[in-house]
C-alpha cells in the first residue's frame, strides 16, 4: 500500500523536474530567450574593445550588429508585418553601412558618404531597443530572460550612442578634448563611460554638441537603470496580470495575454 501511494508522489515529482527542465531550457536557448543575444551582444563589444582599430573591425562590426539587431527583433515577438519590414530596413541599412566601410578602407571616401554610413548603422541598432523593450514590459513572469531582454535593451542604447558619437565625429572636429582622430573603440569606451557615469578621465567631450550628447545619453541611462532594470531585479521571479494585448508574433488581429504559451492549459 505505501508503495502504490508512493508512485504518484514519484509521478509528480518527475513531472515537476521536467517541468523545471523545460523552464531552464526554455531561459537559456529558447526561441524567445535574449540569453544568447545577451553573450552575442558581449562578445561585439568585446571584439569592437579589443580589435584592431581598422576597417576590418568596423565590417565585423557592422556584421555583427545586424545580426544582433535582427535576432533582438525576433526574439522581441514583434507582429510579422511589423517584423517584415524592420527586417527589410535593418538588412538595407547595415549593407549600406558595411559598404561604406569597404569603400572608404581601399579609397578617399567623402566625408559625408562616411557620416551617412554610420549613422544608417547607428540607426539600424536603434530600431530594435523599443522591440525589446515591449517585449520586457509585457512579460507576465519576470524571469532570467526578461532580465537578460533588460540588460540587452541597456547595452544597445549604449551601442547606439558609441555609433552615433562615430558619425558626429565625422562632421564635428573635435568631439573628444584630448583626442583627434578617435577610432571605433573609443567611441565605445566614452558611450559606456557616459552611460554608466562614473566619471571622465583621460577622455571628455569637446564643447557644442559633443557635450549635449553626453549629457542626453548619461540622462537616458540613469532613467532607464532606475525605471527598468532596478524594477525587473526587485520583482525577479514575480508575476504580474497583464490585460489583453494585440498578438506580439502572430496574425495583426489575434489578441492574448502575454506570455500565454508559458501558463498551463486550462482544466477541462
């Protein structure tokens, strides 16, 4: 007898690990996990920091943040027209931008083919951080991944602004105090300096416009660490009752609660 009420227990406790095993799985390396774009997008700013400073790491950089822009979209569950589109504006804008930097690495490259090519890019990282953002603020649980689509969010801004400070510099000489002719990874380094505010050191903002810039993205990313990410690490492993909203990945007139496919189906 204690062995036939045994096997329910054991029946349930089985369905339960693999239950948590799905769940993990489906953080980790599920469709509509941001985890791996989280590792993608730490590895493009690790390879835009470390690299060489030539045209090779502005093409793979170019590259990689199409890639990143367009798996951030998917990931985001953005209605398919919706989708469509951005994917057809992201992959058009990033091969302008890769062929800008093709171009001006074998030629003399007029200065204003350079400030429209990296500001298509710059652009294109722009595009996907409202995708994200949604995506995070409609989440019913407030898991790992939606953390990850926060962090995500937090880095692509920083991206933008590291782009966009490339693009001014073009056209406003100089846009850093101490340094000429700054590359890539410098552009980089002051954004996530400035968005952080930790304070500028060996490098800092020429008066103008330079100065207004830092001063909006040091804005931005204080709001959104205060507003967005403090809220998703205070209420981490919480739900949250969401109404009715417009289908995110399906037909434009379908309407569901987010999150629906992760809530057990109803008992008949």
């Amino acid at each position: 007898m204690a062995a036939d009420d045994r096997a329910p227990l054991d029946d349930h406790e089985a369905h339960l690990h693999a239950k948590l095993r799905d769940d993990v799985r489906s953080e980790l390396i599920g469709r509509d996990s941001f985890i791996p774009v989280l590792v993608l997008m730490l590895g493009l700013l690790g390879l835009i920091i470390l690299g060489p400073a030539n045209g090779f790491t502005r093409a793979a950089t170019a590259v990689l943040a199409v890639v990143v822009v367009l798996l951030t979209v998917q990931r985001a569950r953005v209605k398919r027209s919706t989708r469509t589109w951005m994917d057809v504006i992201v992959v058009a804008f990033g091969s302008l931008a890769f062929a800008e930097v093709v171009v001006s690495t074998t030629t003399d490259t007029p200065t204003v083919v350079t400030f429209i090519g990296k500001t298509l890019l710059a652009f294109v990282v722009l595009m996907s951080v409202p995708a994200v953002l949604r995506r995070v603020l409609v989440s019913h649980k407030i898991d790992l991944n939606v953390l990850a689509g926060a962090l995500v969010a937090y880095l692509l801004i920083g991206l933008f602004f590291a782009l966009l400070y490339g693009a001014v510099s073009t056209v406003v000489d100089p846009f850093f105090a101490q340094l000429d002719d700054p590359a890539i990874a410098d552009d980089t380094y002051f954004s996530f300096i400035t968005i952080a505010t930790v304070g500028y050191g060996d490098l800092s903002p020429a008066p103008g416009v330079p100065r207004s810039l830092a001063v909006l993205e040091a804005v931005i990313g204080q709001v959104f660490l205060v507003t967005i990410v403090a809220r998703v690490v205070s209420n981490l492993g919480s739900e949250r009752e969401l109404p009715q909203i417009a289908e995110l990945d399906g037909d434009d007139d379908a309407a569901v609660t987010p999150d629906d496919d992760d809530r057990p189906p109803a008992q008949a």
